[in-house]
C-alpha cells in the first residue's frame, strides 16, 4: 500500500514540478512563482524520499 501511495505521490511531484517550470515561462508572477517553488518542493522531496520507508 505504501509503495502505491509513494508511487502516485511521485507522479503528481514530477507533474507539479513540470507544470511549475511551464507556468513560469508562459505567465512570469506572483502566482506562477509560488506554482514553480511548490512544484519544485515536491518533487525534490519525493527524489530525495527514501526508497525504502
């Protein structure tokens, strides 16, 4: 069940990640910055999730 969990949340990390780096470049702002830093959060957190747990 974890690993389920730990897969999607990876997903959804890389998408925000991806969709962080777009939104910046396409609409440069207050909003897209918080959009690119909160992506970036989560999926360098979930690369840096061990794999183990």
């Amino acid at each position: 069940m974890q690993t389920i969990v730990a897969v999607l949340l990876i997903k959804v990390g890389i998408f925000l990640f991806g969709f962080g780096v777009l939104y910046t470049f396409a609409e440069p702002g207050l909003a897209a910055t918080i959009g690119f830093l909160t992506g970036w959060a989560l999926g360098a957190s979930w690369l840096l999730w061990p794999r183990d747990a």
